[in-house]
C-alpha cells in the first residue's frame, strides 16, 4: 500500500509540475489608479476583467506590473518588461495589437454646487481652473484640446486623486476625469474627516460619452485567443456583471 501511495504521489507531483511548466506566463503592465487597478493586492474592477479573462485561457498565468501611463506605452512600445498593456486608448501611439473594447470609463466634469457653474457644452470650460488627468487633451476630442491649450488655468496630473484633491482645496475649480475615480476618491480614507465631501455637494456635468479601452499585445496570436474570449462574455453577460457588482456609473 506505502509503495502504491508513494507511486500515485510521485505521479501527482510530475504531473503538476508538467501543468507548471506548460503555463506560460504573461506579463501585463496596469497603472495604479483605483478602483479600476489597485497596486495593493492586485485588486480593483479590471484586474477582476483581466482575471476572468484569462480564467478561460489556463494555459498562460498573468503576473501584474504596475506603472505609470506613460511608462506602460513606452514599454509595450520599446520595451521588455511587459507582453501586454491595458487600458490603451485607441488613437494612442502604440506599436501593438488591440483588443476588443474592453474597459469602460466615463470622463466628466465636476464642480462644487456651491460655485453655482452652469456647464453644458466644453466651451463653458473656457474661464475656469481645471485639474484633469495626465493625457485627457489626446482623449476627450479637439474642442476640448483648443480650451486646454488657450487656458492658462488648465493643469493635467499624473495621479488622478491629486485632481480630486485640488479641486475639494480650492485649488482648482472644476476636475475633469472619471466619474468612478472621483466617487472612490470621495469614500478613501484621506477624506473620511474632511467636511463637504458628500457627494450630494458637486455637480457632475456630462460632457462626454462613455468611451472603451483597450489591452495592446505584441503577440497577435494571444490577442486573438483573448479577443474571443472578450466576445463570449460580452455575450453572456459575465463584463457586465463585474461592473454593475461594483455600482460602476
């Protein structure tokens, strides 16, 4: 009976150790802005779509490289630290294969009710301080790059909380990013004391549509193998129930 256990055990242990090898491993350079990735863990709403993904694909294991927007690009451009980028927009300067749309986002305005802003259209923009996120001149359309570029009051950042931040200080008047970021930005501990975060005290003005992005590979047969899997749970309903889990606006 021992010899027989020790036989099934060693089996078992070439067998996964064969598993283990046969597993090729991905790796994907994602920003650290929550909640859509967080670097702390390896959580948020898109690393949950990657995950789900790649559920489906068990012949590659995904390792998460955190990094910035700019850094992402470069590498999955010119670089070797990454096999596949997320969230790249489609007019962005990337030498890789895109994916299905994928990743969902909301880009709005947002502004203190007590400033009593009336903002329907991007030209009302014209006058005011605006923090946005790092590269929302190349996204949100040329009316929008024309304002940014004849006001001096226009600043972008790289940490989409530093624009909630200026915003809620005063520093800035209006912040122009995703409406999702802000909402977790208002619930975060930096403001859990803080007076007047409520969401009920700003105005969110709809400026622009939802708008998707993409996962970029520089292997087009990954890409392929993703974009179907992309297209089946579109269909079955599994991306939207990751984002109506996380009340996603």
């Amino acid at each position: 009976m021992r010899k027989l256990f020790n036989c099934l055990f060693t089996i078992f242990l070439l067998t996964s150790s064969a598993t283990s090898i046969a597993q090729q491993v991905i790796k994907v350079g994602v920003g650290n802005f929550p909640p859509f990735f967080v670097e702390s863990g390896n959580k948020g709403i898109f690393v949950e779509v990657v995950d789900e993904i790649f559920k489906q694909l068990p012949k590659y294991k995904v390792e998460y490289v955190f990094m910035s927007n700019h850094r992402i690009l470069h590498e999955i451009n010119l670089g070797k630290s990454i096999d596949v980028a997320c969230n790249i927009f489609p007019n962005s300067e990337v030498n890789a294969y895109l994916s299905e749309p994928l990743f969902r986002f909301r880009d709005v305005a947002i502004s203190k009710k007590s400033a009593q802003f009336k903002i329907k259209n991007i030209s009302d923009l014209q006058d005011k301080s605006i923090a946005a996120y790092q590269g929302a001149t190349r996204l949100l359309g040329n009316d929008f790059k024309q304002m940014a570029k004849n006001n001096s009051k226009y600043s972008e950042h790289a940490h989409p909380k530093d624009t909630t931040l200026l915003m809620l200080s005063g520093k800035k008047e209006i912040r122009v990013g995703d409406i999702n970021i802000f909402l977790y930005d208002l619930h975060s501990k930096n403001y859990k004391n803080a007076k007047n975060v409520s969401y009920t005290n700003f105005n969110v003005h709809y400026l622009w549509p939802y708008v998707y992005s993409h996962m970029a590979f520089k292997n087009p047969s990954i890409k392929d193998a993703v974009n179907e899997v992309i297209k089946e749970l579109k269909l079955n309903g599994t991306l939207e129930k990751i984002y109506s889990k996380h009340k996603m606006q």
